[in-house]
C-alpha cells in the first residue's frame, strides 16, 4: 500500500488538488504496478508564514513584493 504525502503551501483550488491527487495516483499505479484502491494520498497545506526558505518566510515575501519591495 503506497502512501503519498505531499507538503504545499495553502491557496490552491479544490480542482487543483483532485488534479494533483488523480496524478499521483496514476503514477503509482503505472511505476509501481500498485492496485487503484491501495494508493494512499495526503496533502498537507501549510500557511505561507510557517514555510520559509533563505531565512525569509514565504508570507513576509509575498508582503514586501506587494509594497514593492520585491
């Protein structure tokens, strides 16, 4: 039984997600040969002030491009 977990940050759609979950599914199925049903899927959203990269979380980038700092 596969399990797939998956990190991202908020703000995709509901379709996105089906989308990403559907594709990851498919290729565990076509590398792996597992079974449709035994395919596990997790998507973890994080908040964009609790991922950072560089020292600098992704919400205080968003905000300094949005004052055009960035």
């Amino acid at each position: 039984m596969p399990i797939i977990e998956v990190n991202m940050l908020e703000g995709r759609t509901p379709d996105d997600k089906e989308r990403l979950i559907q594709a990851l599914t498919a290729a565990a199925i076509e590398s792996i040969g597992a079974p449709r049903e035994s395919v596990r899927v997790i998507l973890r959203e994080i908040p964009p002030g609790h991922f950072a990269v560089g020292g600098e979380s992704f919400a205080a980038k968003a905000a300094a491009k949005a004052a055009g700092h960035g």
